[in-house]
C-alpha cells in the first residue's frame, strides 16, 4: 500500500518511521521549505501551496492519505471526488479541528466542560467580551493558530487596540479568561475504521510560552480525573469522527477538567508513546486509518518523559553534540533534520525510568547538552 501524507514536518517523519516496519510506502506532499519527512522520504512532490490541483493529483497517485497537519483547506479536499474513500481523517473532521471557535461551540452543545468564551469578529464585539470577562484576557486565533502563534494575552485596553490595529478586517478570536491553571494534560485517542476507540495514559504537559516543552506519563492526576478525561476524550473522538490519532488537550483548573482544544493527528504529547507504550501513536495512527487492527496503548515502564529539543538564541551544532547527549543514560533522541532558528521544534529526547524527578532530570540534560 502506498500511503500518502500531507505535510512534511516531523509528524509525517515519525510516521514514516513506524509505516516502514508495516511493510509501507510513502509518498508526500510538502510545500517548498526545508521540512524534516523529505529527509527520509523517496518519493516528494513539492509545491508553493496545497492548492486543488495539487491535492487532487496527490490524491490520485496514492491508496490512501493523512496528514501532517490539519492546515488544509476542507472546502478544496471536499470538492476532490476521490476525498471520502481515500482521505482519513475527513475533510469534515480537518473543517472542525482547523476552527477553534467551532470545536468550542460543539463541544459546548454536548455539554463537555470548556472555558467560558466568547467569539469575537470585531472591535464592538470585542469590547462587549472584555467588559464581561475582566482583565486579564487571552485572545486566541480561531483558525492556524499551533506552538504559540495566535495566541495573545491582553492585560489593558491598550493591548486590546494594538491586537485589534494588527489583526486583519476578517479575523475570528476566541476571547475568554486567563485561568489559573493547576496542570495541563493531553489524552491521545487512537479510533479506527470499525469506529473502535482505545485511549494512551493521560499525559501531563509542560507548556513554555504557549509551546509544548515538557511531556510525562504516568500524569499524577488522582485516578478519577484520569478516568474523566479518557471519558470525555474518547466521547469527542466519536463525536468528531476521528480516524487515526486525536490529541485532546485539557487545563485543570480548581481541580476540575477543562477541554481546551483538539488536533486530528499524532501530537508532541504523544512523543514518549515511541518508547513508553506498546504500541506507539504513530503507529496506531496508521493503524486506524489504513483499517488495521489496533495496537495495545499500553504504558511498558513506570515512568516516562519527553523534553523538546528547541532553538535557542545561538545556533548549536546538534550533530557535534549529539555523542555528549546520547552519555546521558536511557536518553533517546530524535531529531528532525530542520534548520536552526530560535523557538523552532528541532527534536526531542525521551528517557524512561523508575523515579519521576530523576527520570525527567535525566531527559533535560540530554536536551541540555545537546544545546551546548
């Protein structure tokens, strides 16, 4: 089977990874950048963007097809015929994911707890959410919003004019409360073809201006929150029609869940699953939207943590380094084959062992060193 995917970051390089040991083939489509996937993949097409020619040609060419990330336009892939018995997930489930205002209002509908929100398409509405809410506020793009970028955290009415001067005359933000958040965690859902759902152990994250930096499993949540988030994220899972891996992200806040946002993909919480579980996301991602059997979520070690490896202020020489990073004991590192630039996801490292602190301390030095 020749599997195609959209997008060549290292999603699709991690995918293409776990595809091979299935006997797969891959061919992607990647926009002309320098991207991780491309590195190891024969078979690329490039292009400017993921217009319908180009999808539609992709399409064609291939058996079946995912993506990388939902940055696609639904509107294009709904109007490609081959779409419904070749495209997994569906253009349905990317027109949801890609619009956070729409996840909120689905969500809210099926009275999954949310933040309190309100959707903001101009300046007067604006207003009306902020004198509602208070002080401070946090205004997210509703759509291509991913690692920090729209997101915006508004602490006066000046910083309200300056977003609003910025933003474009068509915009959508989700505006609601900065919460006091006690822990972030993420459940991956794995859903496939036969509609059966199975859950990987719920995830704490460690968020770095909006960027996912650290990630641990088991999460320290008390078993019954562990157990009401595997509800809610598998209830979503159905409700959304995933196929493949979806990503729930939720806050605890007063010691209470709260849904923040989904993704129809393999995700950064999702990393550790390569090392920690029986059966990693990417691979169960592929599982379920070829129609294979899915494979066992479960966690193979007492603990298990993943640190991003991200650009600093000074380039570092990643491959020069990378023998002082593997001394760190159980470090296992994976890297993304990107250009250096301050901020960017350019690998990460995951280390598995007995103590939690010990373990996670172990999984920081690898990235430490690594950046020296």
């Amino acid at each position: 089977m020749r599997v195609g995917i959209i997008g060549g970051g290292q999603l699709a390089q991690m995918t293409i990874q776990a595809g091979a040991s299935l006997g797969l083939s891959f061919s992607l489509l990647a926009l002309e950048s320098d991207e991780s996937a491309p590195t190891i993949c024969p078979d690329v097409t490039r292009v400017k963007d993921f217009n319908y020619e180009a999808l539609a040609g992709f399409i064609s060419s291939c058996d079946l097809v995912t993506f990388d990330h939902e940055l696609v336009d639904p509107a294009i892939l709904e109007n490609i015929p081959e779409n419904v018995e070749k495209v997994f997930p569906s253009a349905g489930t990317l027109r949801l994911s890609a619009n956070k205002a729409r996840q909120r209002d689905l969500l809210a509908t099926f009275e999954i707890p949310i933040p309190d929100y309100f959707i903001v398409t101009n300046g007067a509405e604006m207003a009306r959410a902020v004198s509602k809410i208070g002080f401070p506020v946090v205004a997210k793009a509703a759509h291509g919003g991913y690692d920090g970028r729209g997101v915006f955290y508004l602490e006066s009415e000046d910083d309200v004019a300056s977003l609003l001067g910025a933003l474009p005359q068509d915009f959508e933000l989700i505006v609601e409360e900065r919460l006091a958040i006690e822990s972030e965690i993420a459940v991956l859902v794995a859903r496939g073809r036969s509609e059966e759902s199975i859950a990987y152990p719920v995830v704490r994250t460690v968020q770095v201006d909006s960027i996912c930096n650290e990630a641990m499993v088991p999460s320290g949540l008390t078993a019954e929150l562990e157990q009401e988030a595997v509800r809610f994220a598998i209830e979503i899972a159905n409700l959304v029609d995933a196929m493949g891996i979806l990503a729930i992200e939720m806050f605890v806040v007063d010691g209470k869940l709260l849904v923040n946002e989904l993704a129809p993909r393999p995700h950064n919480s999702g990393h550790l699953t390569i090392e920690a579980c029986s059966t990693s996301q990417f691979e169960n991602h592929l599982r379920g939207v070829i129609g294979l059997p899915l494979g066992s979520t479960e966690l193979l070690v007492p603990f298990a943590a993943m640190v991003n490896v991200l650009g600093g202020d000074e380039p570092a020489d990643l491959e020069g380094r990378l023998a002082a990073a593997l001394e760190v004991q159980g470090a296992h590192l994976h890297l993304y084959h990107k250009s250096y630039r301050k901020g960017r996801k350019l690998g990460h490292v995951t280390v598995v062992g007995e103590d939690p602190n010990e373990t996670l301390q172990r999984a920081r030095r690898s990235v430490s060193v690594l950046l020296s």
